[in-house]
C-alpha cells in the first residue's frame, strides 16, 4: 500500500431535492429535469468565467454520508457481487462522486443544474466541462452492465426497484 495522503477541500455546496439517500435515483439519466444549485466559495468564482457556454458538466464531490468501505457488493443493476471499481457505488475508499448534469445558468458563484442526483448539502471537490470532441466515445464496452436490458436498467435506476442496501 502506498502511504501517500493528499488534502482536499470542498471548493462549495452541492443543494438537491434529494434528503434521503435510499430515494436517489441512481444516475442522472434517470433524474431527467430535477433541479439542483451549486454554491460555489465567492474566492472561486473568477473561475466559472467561460462555463456558461457549455450544455453540461462533470461534478466531483465527496460521498459524506457514505460510512464504510467495500470493496465487493452488489450494485443496483447486478444479481451478483461485483467490486467496487466495476461500480459507481458510493462505498469507496475515497468516496469520491462523479456526476455529468445539465447546466441551467450561472448567477455570480451560483451554478444551476438539471438531471441531479446528489444528496442535498454534499461538498463539491470541482468542475468540469463535458466536452464532447473529448468525452463522448464510439465501440463502447459497459464490462457486466452490458448484460442488463434497459427496461430492468430503468425501473431500477428511477428506485421503482427497491435495490437491497449496500
């Protein structure tokens, strides 16, 4: 194991509809027009300069409500364990989130945001712009998810499919 800690500090605030974590839906396809805000720190704005222009951006926070580590489970969409690295589960050793979302508009160091699906008061680690000449990929392999049809992949990702806690 490599003894290498770094320091991170949330740069902002994450605010959603989303209090409870057991009724996120699972992804941001599935939160089609839910509307969030990001509040930046005001020693941060200078850096929103030449976001507005983009559709969409990568959020990274921290899962703070995320208590324990696991390092095989079984997510949402799988009937079998699979380990943590082949899953966007929460319980990660640096509980680190990575969310793609709509951006609205920006007020000063307020971000707007559609398609959230992050707990209300989650810290912000940084932003992103989804660039689409980068980002956007073709002959795409989704490793064990490739298996699942898309109409289980739905019900269960909007939580109509109460999935076993992890």
């Amino acid at each position: 194991m490599n003894d290498d800690i770094f320091s991170f500090r949330s740069i902002g605030t994450i605010y959603s509809p989303h209090k409870e974590i057991s009724s996120i839906p699972i992804q941001p396809v599935f939160c089609n027009d839910i509307e969030g805000s990001i509040v930046l720190e005001s020693e941060y704005t200078d850096g929103l300069r030449g976001l507005e222009g983009f559709s969409h951006i990568y959020l990274f926070y921290y899962f703070h409500e995320s208590g324990k580590v696991c390092l095989q489970l079984k997510p949402y969409l799988s009937d079998q364990e699979q380990g943590i690295f082949a899953s966007r589960a929460p319980h990660r050793p640096n509980k680190l989130g990575m969310s793609l979302v709509r951006l609205v508009n920006i007020e000063n160091n307020v971000l707007h945001v559609k398609d959230i699906d992050i707990l209300d008061g989650t810290p912000l680690f940084d932003i992103k712009p989804y660039i689409q000449r980068f980002d956007s990929r073709e002959n795409v392999r989704s490793g064990w998810q490739d298996t699942i049809p898309d109409d289980i992949a739905i019900s269960r990702g909007a939580r109509e499919y109460k999935a076993e806690e992890m």
